[in-house]
C-alpha cells in the first residue's frame, strides 16, 4: 500500500469513526432535508445546545457538516449530502440483521430511528 493509499483508508476511517455515535446519525437525518440551526438540531436530539454543538463541531472537523451565518444565527448543512445515502444502505443491512434476531433489531443494537428506517423503503 502506497502513502495515497494510506492516507485514504485514514480519512475514510476518520469519517466512520464520526458515524458510530447514534446522536450524529441523527443528526445527518436531520440534515437530509436541508440546513438547521444549532437549536433546531438540539431540539431534534433531546440535548443541550453545547451537547448538539459539541457533536457538530465533531462533524466539522470530519466534513460532514458546514456552516454559514444568517444574522446572528449559525446554520449547518451536510457538506457532503451523499452521506445519507450512504448511512441509508448501512440500514437497510441493519434491517435485514434485525429481521433475522429475536426482538426485531440487532442482538445488544439500538432500535431503528424512524425516519431513516422509512427513508430506506423510499
């Protein structure tokens, strides 16, 4: 493997590294339909408005997500939209895990999020 190449799996691994949280999955799911301020996103989660920037600034630092300023307001969006797509396949895979365990979901895994459990049949 060449330094390219390396460097490659290492930003690709930083990036699935950021999606092992639930809260910043949903977080991209919130994000799927367009921009969002910080207390939107908060809201979204249930957390704080340090919590919800904590987990965005997380997300900056990987990419996923940037911001632009309305007023005094600050405004994120996915950078790279495609991401939903990707954490949609990832479901469906989880989906089909569930419906081969007790309980309907993995063994020891959360409960699906809804809107991404209907996202994937769309």
């Amino acid at each position: 493997m060449d330094e390219r190449d390396a460097e490659r799996y290492r930003l690709h691994a930083e990036v699935c590294k950021v999606l092992t949280d639930p809260k910043r999955l949903t977080l991209i799911d919130a994000l799927a339909v367009g921009e969002r301020s910080v207390g939107e996103l908060a809201s979204v989660l249930g957390v704080t408005l340090a919590n919800a920037s904590q987990h965005l600034g997380v997300m900056r630092h990987a990419g996923i997500v940037e911001t632009r300023r309305e007023g005094t307001t600050v405004l994120y969006r996915l950078s790279e939209p495609e991401i939903v797509d990707a954490c949609r396949i990832i479901d469906r895979l989880v989906g089909r895990r569930a419906m081969r365990e007790p309980g309907g979901r993995p063994a020891g895994g959360p409960a699906r999020p809804e809107s991404l459990a209907t996202s994937a049949r769309s």
